[in-house]
C-alpha cells in the first residue's frame, strides 16, 4: 500500500497517509513519538493495514476522527473501535448517511459496513487530537452537510477531506451537497488560512492552499456552482 507522505520531523510527529478501500480515500495516521499517542483520521477502509501501521510505530490509538459521512471515509471506523476502544467523533449532521449506509453500499456494489452514531460530534472549533499536536474543527458543509477539516496550525497543516482536492473540489450531487455552500466554506474557511499551509485532501495528491487559490478553476473569482 503506497504512502503518500511518512515522515516524523523535529517536533516529534508520525504522519503517515495513504490511501484505503476501492475509492482509494487518504486515511491519515498523526502520532507523537514522545507519548506513543496517536490520531487516526478517515479510516474507511483495510483496517488490519492501520492497526500493523499503529504496532509498527508502538502507537495506542486515543481518537478516530471521520471527515464526513461517506462510506470510503467511514466505513471501517466501528471496526478500528472495536480493535482500540479508540472514540469516534463525526460531525452530527451526517448522521442521515450513517443511516443509508445500505444504499451508499449498493452505490458502489460492496457489503454494507457496519457502522454506529459517533461518540461525539465533531463541531466548528472543537480541538482534537492528540496532547502536542491538536487541530481545530472547520465545519465545510457542502459537500455533505456535516463536512469537516481539520487544521493543524503548528504544522502548518489540513486534513481537507472531500471538501478541497488538488485542481477540484468535492462534488455536491450526492445527498447532503450543496454547491452554494461548499464554495462558501471554501472561501469562508479554508482560503483564509496561509498560502503554504499543506493540504492532504481525502482522495489524490497533497497540495497546498496557495497553490489552490492560484490555480484551482472552482475557487476563482465569479464561479459559481
């Protein structure tokens, strides 16, 4: 399984990413090297692989954070729970998809992922993570309606979801999207931040925001969705 980024640097963080199930979701693992604590963000899939990832970094696994509601980035968080006892935070307002999981699975022609309500809503401005390397909460509805990212501001860093791609953005004609609305978050929320802020979107390769205020055709001036 190929990693998109595995690394740890001078402030004593694990990252590895790398992508998980048929749709090929970047699944994110951030851990301390000090603590052996450790975060796990969208893991929709290939759930032994994130557990031999975790053993092979001496990691115990405190948070398990979903982005949003879809079943490439949810679809196995019940089961990394059942291995860790880790807690689950998704943002409520994608409790409707828990609830199709049955159809997002026909969807796509796989067996329905066991799936269950969050141990805590992800809300705007929540901290999470892990002591020495949290992130705040941006709630992004748009894409679906309890999207999240997560903004890691000492590493300079976002966990962007489905919300923000390299050269796109998420796609808002699944139920839950909003096309309105997700520009609006994208420039509410996320061009806000610094130009060299990196950006591991949910799916593809890492970018920056610069790069993406610059170059991405759905964030110029006048689009509209």
């Amino acid at each position: 399984m190929r990693n998109l980024r595995s690394f740890a640097d001078n402030q004593g963080v694990i990252l590895e990413t790398f992508p998980v199930g048929p749709l090929q979701c970047n699944c994110t693992v951030l851990g301390d090297e000090a603590t052996r604590e450790a975060m796990v963000v969208d893991p929709g899939d290939n759930i032994p692989h994130i557990l031999a990832l975790l053993a092979r970094h001496r990691l115990t696994l405190k948070q398990i954070v979903v982005t949003h509601g879809h079943i490439d980035h949810v679809g196995g968080a019940v089961r990394l729970k059942r291995a860790t006892g880790a807690p689950i935070l998704l943002n409520q307002n994608d409790l409707p998809l828990l609830q199709m999981m049955g159809e997002q699975a026909a969807w796509l022609g796989v067996e329905t992922p066991e799936v269950a309500p969050p141990d805590s809503s992800a809300e705007d401005g929540m901290t999470v993570g892990i002591a020495g390397h949290t992130a705040t909460i941006l709630h992004t509805p748009g894409h679906t309606q309890g999207s999240i990212c997560l903004h890691f501001a000492p590493q300079n860093l976002l966990l962007a979801g489905d919300t923000l791609f390299a050269g796109s953005i998420g796609r808002t004609d699944l139920p839950g999207g909003d096309g309105r609305q997700i520009i609006r978050s994208l420039h509410d929320r996320l061009l806000t931040l610094p130009d060299a802020t990196r950006v591991i979107p949910g799916h593809g390769p890492q970018t920056t925001i610069g790069e993406e205020r610059a170059t991405n055709p759905f964030l110029q001036p006048g689009v509209r969705l």
